[in-house]
C-alpha cells in the first residue's frame, strides 16, 4: 500500500509520447500510479494539488521549458525527483541539468531504461541510518540537532493541508519552502505551527540559496516572534499578581545543585532590594522548565549540575525562550568549558561568592553585573566558533622580541567574551605591534584564559603582570577595571612598562583606571594607538578616550546591531568619540593597519 501511494506525472507537449510513456509504465502500476500534462502549466496545476514523488518531463515544449519546470519544482516541491528528457541536446543544456542534481536522459530513449531509473528512484531510501519515530520533541530541536551536527538533510513538515521544507547543508539553513512563500519568511512560518509532523528526507540541492543568516539567529527569531506577544501578556499578568513585588524589580532565577549555594545568592542578590529571586532549579531540566514557567529577565546558570548540565540547559534555552544567561562558577572551572557556555549565548562569567572574603563587596559586584546583564540584547548574539589548539610547528614564526612600533588596546565587558574568541586567534604572530586585551572578569581568571588563547593563536599570549615589558607580536591579557589595579605604561631605559598597583581586594577598582591608563598610553605613542570597544566595555569618564583622540588615535567600537551589551557604546557614538563601528573581520584589518 506504501509504495501504490506514490504517484509519478509524465510531462510532454506530444499526446503519443504520453500515451506511450504511461501505458509502458503502468506495469509497475502496483509501484505507483501514473498521471500525464500536456504542458508545464498542467503539470505545475496537478503539483499543487496531488503529491508527487517523481516528474518525467520533457526540456523542449512550446511556451515554458522543461528547464523552467525544473527550477519550479527545485523552488516549491524539493522533495520531488526529476528526470528530465530531451531530443536536442546540448553541452550546456548537459551542464545546467547536471548542476541541478537531476537526471538526465536522450532521445530516443529505451523504455526499459528509463522503468529501470524510476523505479530505481521511487524505491531508494533516502538515506543510510536509523529509521524511527521521535517523540516529545520540538522541531526547533531536530533542527538543532543537525545544524550542529553538520548533517545536510531536509527536513519536511506537515500541519493539516500545509506542507513546507526547511534545507540543510552542512549544519547551514540555505533554503525554506512554505506554499508560496521562500526563504527566511517560509522558515518563520512552517517553525510557528504548533502542531503537526516532521521527517528528515535525506540531502536535497537547493537550486538557489534564500537564508543567509545563521541558524543560531534564525532558530532565536523564530521563537521570539512566537513567544513576543505572549511573554509580554504573561510578564505583566504575572507582575501584578504578585502584588508584593514592585514592578521595577528585576526578576532572576538561579539554577545551581547546591540547596546551599541557592540560598547564598539568593540572599545576596536581594541584599539591595531592586532584584528578586524568582525561583531556583537543582539542575539544568528543571531550570528549562521554570524559564517557561516564571518568564525570568535573567538566569544565573552554574556550571555543573546533575540529570542536565549547565551548557545542555542553556543550548535548550537559548533557542526555547532566549533570555540573559549569566553563568556562576568557581573560578578552578576549566577555561575552555566556561568559554563554551560563552559562545553559545551566556553573556557573561561570574565568580561564585566565598565565604573567606568579603561579602558586602562580593554582593556589591555580583548584583552590578547581574543588572549589566540583564540588559543583554540576546537576538545580537551570533555563536563564535571554537578555536582550535595549534600545533607547536605552527607558532615558530612568532617574534617575541623587539620594542613595537604600536600599541593596540582592546577593551571588553559583558557579551565581548565571544568577539575576542573571532579576533585574537586569527592575528599573526609576527605582528610589529603590542595588544593589551582588558575583559572584565575575576583576577583568577587571567592566567587561565591567557593560557587559552595562547594554545590557540599564532600570536603570543601572556596574562599581564606589572612591569611586563611592551613587546612586538605579544598580546597581553589583563582584568579590566572591574577587578582592581591600576595600570599604566611607564618608560624605562630601554623599552615601554606596564605597571600594575594592586591593593588586597579584587572586587573594587581604582576610581579612573581606565582613563589614567589610556592617557599613559596615548603620551607615549602618540597617534600610533587603537582602541577597540567590545561589548558591555567601560569606558571610564572618557578623559582617556578623549586623550587618545588629541595624539590622533584611532578608536573604534564594535557594531551595536552585534553587541549584546550595546549601552555603554551607544554614549561614545553619540559624543563623535568613537571613529566608526566595526565587526571582527574590520577589527583585525585595522590591527594589520598598525604594522610598519
């Protein structure tokens, strides 16, 4: 019964050519049945109402072509094979049908050849592998799933009389089909039925490519115009009904294992009254579950949990409902882990309290960045692949010695985590110049992340410690002014001096680090400087900024439509502080720049 409801059509612009054709066929009328059109009009009227699994048409017909047929069937029906047939044929008609993935077959055609090939493509299976029913799962998961995997497949979806395809390429969404409609807007529509069925149907090459944006971003859009109207209704019912809680208060949900761990930062963070918790989860499924169920402004995510980690629940988040991820650790995590929860969407790392310091200050930090945060713009974020550890053949070109003839400084807060990982693995390693990299984080995470992307660059990468020298081809990695020190550039004899004063505590900073480092900076190199601002970076009171610009220096902030933390750069465009926005391929251009 499986195989009688497929159905082929003939096409051909001769009536005794069909009569043929089909009656030929119809021994294999227990395989499939047969249909016939006089032309592509006919053929392209039976398409829209009948499914077929397979067109034999002709290339030569008055009117419209069987080529022009082709590129509707590849643009509407992916799913249905095509054999195509022609008495003049040409090298490059051979070319354009063998670019299309079809087949291809002459005039005058064996008809024992041409029942062989269609029964051959009506009975092949679509793909090696397992075969099965999926259950309780979402098709914005199984898209997930073989976008990560870099599996090419389509995927075709069925809701009542509505049938679309979604393309698959190596893990890259290049095609959608939804009745009429193409593209990004056909993918919207098909991943917004909430109910219905899907199937993978093996590889199909697309004729034209129609999304060009990242299934990371397509995955997220979709769910938020599902969810938009919806979560705006339920966040203000929920509001109001808690009528205990001010409307003004940010709303947090904290997911860690640790009943303990949950109390302390509960109490910490609703020490200063403006942020309430929500609700806590003892592992990643449960924390999925209450994003769904309490509508949070942002989720403070620990690393390791039971039943479903940290880096599971957030990938299942970031495309069920997207909203600020800030990850909690300790910081003996290992870097690379906590730079992965980075690059799949959490905005930033922040350090588990402890008991043995501090706590008014530790609540004091933790609470700052847990409203920066919150700001978080989550449809910006664009996933930054993982670098790989190079061999140690491949950074033998490196020099590490020599004074520089400029000084590249990089400045990044909340969300820049992911824009640094785009941008120092891919520089030289025999730049002519000094990098400074200042990222907000803890003073304990220097070492680790230095080591990171010095396994990872050509470039050499140091964690910066006072008094290092300013050397050629070296990236320096230092906490940003939300740590404390206070750095700045001090000439010596021979060379260029970062010093770094400390004092005992690591959660305060000197008042205008940032500014009095900058103007070191800008009084010894002069217009051979550039400043880059990344996400959620602190720009101090700007007298350093301003400094730079009077020694002629360059200063560039990274393009807010990709900043998840935008805020802080939206004040130096609107001062004329900031020269241009930039994305990471214009920032390493701008590095190369700087070489002599």
């Amino acid at each position: 019964m499986e195989h009688r409801e497929k159905k082929i059509l003939l096409v051909d612009d001769e009536p005794a050519i069909l009569d043929l054709f089909k009656n030929y066929l119809n021994m294999d009328r227990q395989l499939y049945g047969v249909m016939t059109a006089g032309n592509v009009q006919e053929a392209v009227e039976i398409l829209t109402h009948e499914k077929i699994s397979l067109v034999v048409s002709d290339i030569r017909m008055p009117g419209i072509s069987g080529l022009d047929l082709l590129a509707i069937i590849r643009s509407r029906y992916p799913g249905t094979k095509v054999i195509l047939v022609t008495g003049y044929g040409s090298p490059e008609i051979r070319e354009e049908v063998k670019q299309s993935g079809c087949h291809f077959l002459e005039k005058p055609i064996e008809l024992r050849k041409l029942r062989e090939l269609i029964n051959r493509e009506i009975s092949k299976k679509e793909e090696d592998g397992f075969g099965g029913t999926l259950k309780n799962i979402q098709l914005s998961d199984l898209i997930q799933m073989c976008c990560l995997s870099d599996i090419s497949t389509a995927i075709r979806v069925q809701q009542a009389s509505q049938e679309g395809t979604i393309f698959i390429e190596e893990g890259r969404i290049l095609h959608a089909v939804c009745g009429r409609h193409q593209g990004e807007e056909a993918f919207y529509e098909i991943l917004g039925w909430r109910s219905g069925s899907f199937e993978t149907i093996g590889h199909i090459a697309v004729a034209q490519i129609t999304i060009q944006k990242n299934w990371e971003f397509l995955l997220m859009e979709g769910v938020r115009r599902i969810d938009e109207a919806f979560a705006k209704i339920q966040k203000e019912s929920e509001r109001r009904e808690g009528a205990e809680v001010s409307i003004s208060k940010l709303r947090v949900l904290v997911a860690d294992d640790s009943p303990i761990m949950c109390k302390i930062l509960k109490d910490l963070i609703e020490a200063e009254g403006d942020i309430t918790v929500v609700g806590t989860a003892k592992n990643g499924e449960e924390a999925i579950r209450k994003v769904e169920e309490l509508n949070p402004d942002i989720v403070t995510l620990d690393v390791n949990m039971p039943v479903m980690d940290g880096s599971t629940a957030l990938k299942h988040i970031m495309i069920k409902k997207p909203c600020p991820v800030a990850i909690i650790g300790a910081t003996d995590s290992k870097v690379a882990d906590i730079l992965d929860f980075l690059r799949f969407g959490a905005v930033d790392f922040i350090k588990k309290p402890v008991k043995a310091k501090n706590m008014v200050q530790q609540q004091a930090e933790l609470n700052r960045r847990i409203r920066l945060a919150a700001k978080a713009r989550i449809a910006n974020f664009k996933m930054a692949k993982s670098p790989k550890v190079l061999p140690k053949e491949l950074k033998s070109d490196i020099q590490v010695s020599g004074n520089p003839q400029a000084l590249a400084v990089i400045s990044s807060g909340a969300g820049g985590y992911g824009e640094l990982i785009k941008i120092i693995p891919r520089l030289p390693g025999n730049l002519n110049i000094c990098i400074v990299v200042l990222q907000a984080m803890p003073q304990s995470f220097v070492l680790p992340l230095a080591d990171y992307f010095n396994q990872r660059s050509r470039l050499r990468v140091l964690p910066l410690e006072s008094d290092s020298r300013i050397v050629r081809g070296t990236c320096y990695i230092a906490a940003n002014i939300s740590s404390n020190f206070s750095l700045e550039l001090e000439k010596a004899p021979d060379a260029e001096i970062l010093h770094i004063a400390t004092n005992d505590s690591e959660q305060t900073s000197a008042p205008n680090a940032f500014d009095r480092f900058l103007c070191s900076v800008a009084d010894s190199f002069a217009g051979k400087v550039l400043v880059l601002l990344l996400s959620g970076a602190d720009a101090g009171n700007m007298d350093g900024l301003r400094r730079i610009q009077e020694k002629h220096g360059k200063i560039i902030t990274q393009k807010l439509d990709t900043c998840m933390i935008p805020e802080p750069l939206e004040r130096l465009i609107r001062e004329q502080i900031s020269a241009s926005e930039a994305d990471s391929d214009e920032m390493i251009r701008q590095i190369m720049e700087l070489r002599v």
